[in-house]
C-alpha cells in the first residue's frame, strides 16, 4: 500500500478486514492455515473495500493448464512491477515479486526474509495476486462500523467451512487440548502436524488481539467524549486478552514456544503445558465474551451522527 502512496497502518488493515478479531480452527484436524487471510472467512474483501482498491488473483501452479498460465501471468505480473505496485506471490505462505532478474526470474521479497531478503527465482507460485485502484475508500466513520459488526459475526458464527470460528473455536481448542487421548497415541513420527497446527494458531491469535488493541486505539483518536472513552475501553478488553495469552511461564516460554520445532518432540509437549495453554485460552474467551456485548452497546453510538464526532 505505500508503494500506491497509501498510508493505511498494519493494524487499520487487519482492523478493516476483520483479521483483529477473528480466531478459526480448522476441523477435523488442526491445521496452521487456520489464521490465513482467505481461508474460513475471507478477510480480504473487506479490506479491499474499505480502502478502494481490487485483489484480482490468477492462477499459475494452481491453473489446469500450468504453461498456459506462466505464459499469461509474465506480462500481468511484469505490467504491475512497471506500475511501482508489487505482486502478491501465493503458495502456502505469500511473498511479494518486485522485479525481474536475467531471463525472466523474478526477484521476490520471501515472507520469511529478514533483512533486505531478495532473492531471484524461476519458480511460479499457486496464484499471483495483482493490487489496482478500484473505486473510493469507504468514509471512515462507516469502516469503524463495518469493521464492530464484524467483529461481532466472527465472533458468534460458530464455522465459516471447514473451520470453527469465534467463541466455538475458542472452546473447542480448550476443550481439546485437555483431551488426553488425543495425545496418548502421538509419537515422534505423527504429532508434527497437531503440533504444528496448534502452535501456529496460538501465537497469531496473540497478534491478532495485539493489533485489535491498536487498532481501536487508531481509530479512537477520531471521535470525541463518551465515543472515544467507550473505544478506548474496548481497547483496553484486547489489551487484556493478549497480554493474558502472552502469560505463558513457566510451563513455556513465550507465545512461539509451542512450534513443534521449538518443542522438539512430542515429550516436550506435556499435559502440564497443554493444561496452562488451555487455561490461557478459556481466559481470553471470558475476555472475549465480556468484548463482544460492549461492541454491540456501542455501535449504535458510532452510527448515530448526533452522538458521535464528525471525523473519524
């Protein structure tokens, strides 16, 4: 977005889409695509709409015909990066392409690049996503809205597909985590996959509400008297409910210790560390729970021209 001359933050975006305040587990099995943009709910779409702009996505590996496909996608791609405007490059995790080496590669920015993280590539990925101006952002006071409702929708719908959503899959995570026979049977060659979906989903649930607080925070400063105070208290309830997920000693050390390569081995993963990240979660739902009716107490306050500021 700051390559299109926009200056929307990280968390207005995640905000906007509803990302901030969405939780989902995959069903039957955990799965770490749980907290992906477009899986589940599709938060896309929301933020495209609030901020005026189109994703149009193609197909390349994913494409019936691959060849096809590459050939299309070169000139597509290669009209954006002349636009100044980077191309989302999507497979399991997205990478950003941002030029074109000799040949044709394209120089990508990886997902996991740390530091300036370049690098040349012949590789296509499942789809490319291209970002245009499409129409007017949406008047901000009406994105706050949009956005409360939402929060509200992710938060009692109980599935979106294949996947729990809200206080549903808040519950089912605790509940399950203190199912001891669904543990019993994991060794070294199974429980990669459990473990993985688990200790990737509870981390991006921290970030979620992390940006949630700063997000209200953001939009706060827009709105004067009892509107700001009752954002500003809102903020504060996912304040709590990420530093309670963040309260993990000293049965594990930080948020990102439940990656199956941090633990190292289904034995690192015991009852005593399921019991405390369980107890962590049912914390943040009682959190969660009290967030959700202040939303709905508050909404027809930001909606109702009288009452709130004139600017948001």
């Amino acid at each position: 977005m700051a390559a299109l001359g926009e200056d929307f933050s990280y968390p207005y975006l995640m905000g906007v889409s509803g990302a901030a305040f969405r939780v989902q587990m995959h069903q039957p099995n955990w799965c770490p695509s749980a907290p992906c943009a477009v899986v589940g709910y599709d938060c896309v779409p929301g933020a495209m709409k609030a901020t005026g702009y189109k994703l149009s996505w193609m197909p390349v590996q994913r494409a019936s015909d691959k060849e096809q496909a590459k050939a299309q996608g070169l000139p597509t791609l290669q009209a954006s990066i002349e636009r100044g405007i980077a191309v989302i490059y999507s497979s399991e995790e997205a990478s950003l392409a941002v030029g074109f080496g000799q040949n044709g590669q394209r120089i990508i920015r990886q997902y996991v690049a740390n530091g300036p993280g370049y690098v040349t590539t012949d590789d296509w990925p499942w789809y490319i996503g291209v970002i245009e101006p499409h129409e007017l952002p949406m008047e901000r006071r009406a994105v706050v809205a949009q956005s409360l409702h939402l929060a509200v929708t992710l938060a009692k719908t109980e599935r979106f597909g294949d996947y729990l959503s809200g206080f549903a899959a808040l519950e089912h995570w605790a509940d399950a985590l203190l199912d001891d026979a669904r543990f019993d049977g994991l060794t070294k060659d199974n429980w990669f996959a459990i473990a993985h979906g688990n200790g990737y989903c509870y981390p991006c649930l921290w970030s979620a509400r992390f940006n949630a607080e700063r997000y209200l925070r953001e939009v706060a400063e827009g709105y004067e008297d009892l509107a700001k105070s009752r954002l500003l208290d809102l903020a504060g309830l996912y304040q709590q409910m990420h530093q309670t997920l963040a309260r993990t000693k000293p049965e594990f050390e930080c948020i990102w210790s439940l990656q199956p390569w941090n633990l190292k081995s289904p034995a690192s993963w015991t009852r005593a560390v399921r019991l405390k990240e369980a107890a962590l979660l049912r914390e943040a739902l009682q959190i969660e729970q009290q967030a959700i009716p202040e939303i709905e107490k508050l909404l027809p306050l930001l909606e109702d021209p009288a009452q709130a500021s004139d600017s948001v």
